[in-house]
C-alpha cells in the first residue's frame, strides 16, 4: 500500500490537467444547483414578504403546544407558524382534532418546500435541475473519461513494467482506479469552493442587471438537496469515467516491452511527394488511436457551442417576432392641463413626441365593412389628431390554431361614416397611415379634427407619448406628481425594454458560462493527450531537425495534425447539429407561427476555426518546450 501511495504522489504532475478538468467540471455543474438554491431562498423571502410567514390559518380554538413557533390573532382566526415546517399537516391535525371550523395552508410556502397538496414548486425544480444537470454530465463525462482513458494509455509502459515486477490485473485495477478518485475528489471539494466564489460574482450581475424585477437580491444559499444532485452527478462521472478505461490493462503484456516502444512507432508510409504533407499524414496515422479522445472532445465542444447558440437565436427569434414593444419610451395619461404634458416633454429632452386628447368606446360597425376581425361592439379609441380617418392597419400577436400569430392585415373594406351614441360623422377615409406611438395598439383607432372630437368627446383624458434617452423618468415623474398634485397615469416602457434587454444579457451570459466551462473542460483533456504525445515524439522531432528540416515546416506540420483532428470532430458533430436543430425547429413551430429554421452556419465555423487554433496553439506549446532541450537530449530521451 505504501509503494501504491508512493506512486500516486510521483504521478501528480501528469495528472494535474485531469485535476483541472474535475474542477472545472464541478464548478459547472455545483454552480447550477447553487443558483437553483438562492433563487428558492429569494422566493421563499418574497412569499413572507407578501403573504406572509404563517403556515396555516385556523378558525377555532387554538392551544399552547411545544411545536408552535408562533401564533397570532387577527380577523377572528389564528396565523399558526409551527418550529418544523415539514411537520405542518401532522401538527395541525393535533391542534384541531376536527374541532377546528376552517383550515387554510399557506400553499405557495409550502409548495417551496415541496409540501403543498395542490402544487409543488419545488418538485419543478427539481424536475429542471435533473434535466440540467443530467444534459451536462453527458457532455462533461465523455470529455473526462477520454481524459482519463488518454492518460491510462499513456502509461502502457508503466503497466507492462508493474507486470514484469509481479503485479496481477486486480492490483493494477486497484493503483489506478485508487488514483483516479482521489484526483476525482480532490477536483470535486476545489471544485465547489471555487463554485461559491464564482456565484456570489453571478448573483451581484444579476442583482445589478435586474434590479426592477427583483425587488430584494439574491444571495447566496446552500440548499442541501439542489448541491446534493450535481455532486451526486459528479461522482457518477468520475466513478464511470475512472473505473471504464480499466477494462484497458489486461491487454497489456510483458513482450510488448520488448518488441515495441509505442504504438506511434506501428505505421509506415513510403514517402511520397511533399515531405511535409507525408509527415504529417504519418504523424497523424501513428497517434489515430491517441487523437481519438481530443475528436471526441471536439465534436462535444462543437455540439455544445451550435446546440446553445440556436436555442438562444431561436428564442431571441420569437422575442423580435411575437414581442410587440411600443416605439415610444413613455407613456402618461393625465387628467388636468395638458401645459404639464409640455413641461414634462421638454424637461426629458424628447426625441420625438405627440401629445393629444383621447377617448374610449364601443362603436357598432355594419359586419359588411369588415375584411377581418368582425365583432358585434369594436372596443375603440378616438383622439383629437386631426385627419377625420380611420386607422386600417392590425397588427397583433394572437393565438391562431393553437400557435401564436403575428398578424399584420387591414381590418374594414370601406367605412366612411360612424355613429357614436346617436353622433353621426361623415366623410372618415380609411388610412394606413399610423401616427407615432399607435403601431401597438389593439384598439381601432379613429383621429378627428378638434370640431368632430368635442362633438363625440365631451369627457376626455390629454396623453402623451415620447421617445427619450433620459435615464430616471421614475424618479422625475414622482417629483412632479408629488409637487403637482397631478392626477398621472404612466407606463416606462423603457424601463420594460431595458428589464426585457436585461432578461436576455442574463441567459445569454448563463449559456456563454456553461460553453466557457465545457471549452475549459475540453482544453485540459487536449493538454493532457497531445502534451504527452509530442513527448513522444520527441526524438523523431528532434532528428529531423539535426537533419536539417526547418523548424517552421514542422509547425507547419502541427498545424496541418490540428486541422485534420479539428476538421473530424466538426465533420463528425454536423448531422447531430441539424437533427437537433430540426427538433428545436419542430418544437417551437408547434407553440409560434415560425416558419424560418436557422441554419447557424457562422457559429458552425466559427467553431471549427476555434478548435483548429485550440489543438494547434497546445501543440505548439508542448514543441516550444520540448525547444528547450538540446537536440542531443530529446534525440537520447526515453519515454
């Protein structure tokens, strides 16, 4: 057991980039839980807040008993808080013994603790948490399986040596599976507490960015169960991804230490034209059995990268689509002199604006003027713009067989004349024409000249609409109404885009971190393959270059290796790529009226260009320091 011991201490320089990806592995996956858990501790805070912290309300007689944390009396019924929430139904029952008239839970508490009979808020999480986290580990074991299985072959001298000095199978089985969870765990406890750190980072952006949503913050919390998941899936991971590869050892034997050096050394290729390209073509040939993990890493990463930016552009999407946002900025309804309107325009510097006087009705309209949207009593709006015209234009978003619809049609054939309460106006013109601010509105739009307006409009409400760069219209608009004493009525709809810009910077920052942690991931097991396999290569590297071959046809070589390595793992990745793409596609056509499927063809190269240069720029650093040695000493070096 020492000398296993002993072993496992001098393996830890080669082992560091597996340490490195456990880490970063665990990070992605704890971090997830971890979010999971603060924003149940912030909801859990929202309901106290709002409803209250009460477990159940009784009507009835409610006694002193040791598990009531909390009772009190208000509107003839007891708001009971017991000490153990878990225990709320089995309390309560004690407490009333059926003699209690009425009992009322807390459900939208208890659902957050997964007790409620009608829903169970956290059940959902949980549902979502599994998803996530079992979609992760998918990704993350092949990943750090081929990282370890590459650095068990990478010892097929070690093993043979082991067996030459008496060692069996099941004590080389134990060695190695030994090493590779105490890296496994030593990567897990590093990982999460490098989770903590980051999250609390994650928290602060989002506090930051959404603060009008959240009325409190989010701060950090351990849920046991949301941080028991990904460790459980963690632990699965390194388990399968170190106990797998072992199945390897017993093809190992003694003659091999004698009839071979390496498997690199099991390919020859008569040279053939440009010496260059027969190197590489070699060099690539003799390691296929090595770059079959750095493939495999590549084709995940490039899976990863296209799989979440189409779901991220399919959802942007149908936000552009189907979310309708005012062109305006602000929006007041005032009753009183319109010269506060003026006043408010000018102090928010406004970019463009209009300010008129409005009211709302129902109108019947003859069904044989409408093309579309005919109803008995058309809710409408009528100003006093000016023009005596119709506003012909819908344009929507509706539930049209059981998809969202944006539609965008003309809703009458020909209407010139409108009977409001007995007030006949003639000569109305239909127009397409829409004035500022009314490209949303769901209501028929009817703009009158001043004389037509007063007629049909004795009460009315002045309105402004105005675009604006002003930054605390919130703060400005409260002032005034205080000072004032103004009747307002006010929509920031700049507020809403920047919350809606804001919503979407946070996913997109989410996802982004997930692909940095698979692409981390993915470069520790690239170092580990190809470090250790340019070492190998050492002395023929070396050997060339005594014979006179330039150093930069051989980094011309190592970049040809990287592109054939990176062009197979995007090759491989591409019919995956577009069969869920057509998943994605099917599953929202089924909710939105969509019709274009994005092909992400910029993403799907931009991909390939990154893990070329990746694979290449790791090969160049492993040759950079084999450099530094003599040519004498890379040409006697043994592996």
């Amino acid at each position: 057991m020492t000398y296993v011991n002993s072993y496992i201490l001098n393996s830890k320089k080669r082992n560091v980039f597996s340490i490195i990806g456990i880490i970063l592995s665990s990070i992605l996956l704890i971090s997830v839980g971890i979010l999971f858990s603060s924003l149940r501790e912030y909801l859990i805070n929202e309901v106290k807040s709002e409803i209250g912290d009460y477990h159940v309300i009784i009507n009835g007689e409610v006694n002193d008993y040791d598990f009531i944390l909390n009772k009190k009396y208000k509107n003839k019924r007891y708001y009971v808080t017991y000490k153990n929430i878990y225990k709320v139904y089995e309390n309560t029952s004690k407490i009333c013994d059926g003699k209690c008239t009425s009992i009322t839970y807390n459900e939208s508490l208890l659902s957050l603790y997964g007790l409620s009979q009608n829903k169970n808020i956290l059940s959902t999480f949980k549902k979502i948490l599994y998803f996530l986290a079992f979609v992760l580990s998918i990704i993350i074991f092949f990943i750090i399986y081929n990282s370890f299985e590459a650095n068990l072959n990478n010892r097929n001298k070690d093993i043979v040596l082991f067996k030459f000095a008496g060692m069996n199978n099941n004590e080389l089985y134990k060695l190695f599976f030994k090493e590779a969870l105490i890296i496994g765990f030593c990567g897990l406890i590093i990982g999460f507490i490098f989770s903590l750190f980051i999250n609390c980072i994650f928290l602060k952006i989002i506090n930051n960015l959404l603060y009008e949503i959240f009325r409190g913050k989010l701060f950090l919390k351990i849920y046991f169960p949301f941080i028991f998941i990904p460790f459980l899936f963690m632990l699965l991971i390194i388990l399968f991804s170190s106990f797998l590869p072992l199945r390897n050892i017993k093809k190992y034997n003694v003659m091999a230490l004698f009839r071979k050096k390496d498997d690199i050394n099991n390919v020859s290729v008569k040279i053939t034209g440009n010496f260059v390209l027969w190197l590489t073509k070699i060099n690539y040939l003799r390691s296929k059995n090595k770059y079959k993990s750095i493939i495999l890493s590549v084709f995940i990463l490039i899976f990863s990268i296209n799989i979440f930016t189409l779901t991220l552009k399919y959802g942007l999407e149908c936000i552009n689509k189907f979310v309708i946002m005012p062109e305006y900025d602000l929006k007041i309804s005032l009753n009183g002199d319109s010269k506060y309107l003026n006043k408010i325009s000018n102090d928010l510097d406004s970019k463009q604006k209009i300010i008129f006087r409005s009211c709302d009705m129902d109108v019947n309209i003859s069904k044989k003027n409408f093309i579309n949207d005919y109803k008995k009593n058309i809710s409408t709006t009528i100003t006093d713009i000016g023009g005596n015209n119709i506003i012909n234009k819908v344009n929507k978003v509706s539930l049209v067989n059981n998809r969202l619809t944006h539609l965008n049609y003309n809703r009458f054939k020909n209407l010139k004349e409108i009977n409001f309460d007995d007030i006949k106006i003639s000569n109305l013109s239909l127009t397409n024409k829409i004035p500022f601010g009314f490209k949303d509105s769901n209501n028929l739009v009817i703009n009158l000249d001043e004389i037509n307006f007063n007629k049909v409009c004795p009460e009315y409400i002045n309105n402004l609409y105005l675009k604006t760069d002003y930054r605390g219209i919130d703060s400005y608009l409260d002032k005034i109404i205080k000072k004032n004493k103004l009747d307002i009525v006010y929509i920031n709809v700049k507020k809403a885009k920047e919350i809606t810009n804001n919503l979407v910077l946070i996913i997109e920052i989410f996802l982004y971190s997930i692909l940095l942690f698979i692409f981390l991931v993915m470069i520790s097991a690239v170092i580990n393959t190809i470090s250790i396999n340019i070492s190998y290569r050492s002395r023929e590297l070396a050997s060339f270059q005594s014979f006179g071959l330039e150093s930069k046809k051989i980094i011309f070589s190592l970049f040809l290796e990287s592109l054939i390595i990176g062009f197979k793992g995007w090759f491989y990745s591409i019919p995956f790529i577009f069969i869920i793409n057509k998943y994605l596609y099917t599953g929202i056509k089924k909710i939105f009226d969509f019709n274009k499927i994005i092909l992400n063809l910029d993403t799907l190269f931009f991909s390939l260009i990154l893990s070329v240069i990746t694979i290449f720029v790791v090969m160049m650093i492993s040759y950079k320091f084999l450099n530094k040695n003599s040519l004498i000493y890379n040409i006697k070096n043994e592996i």
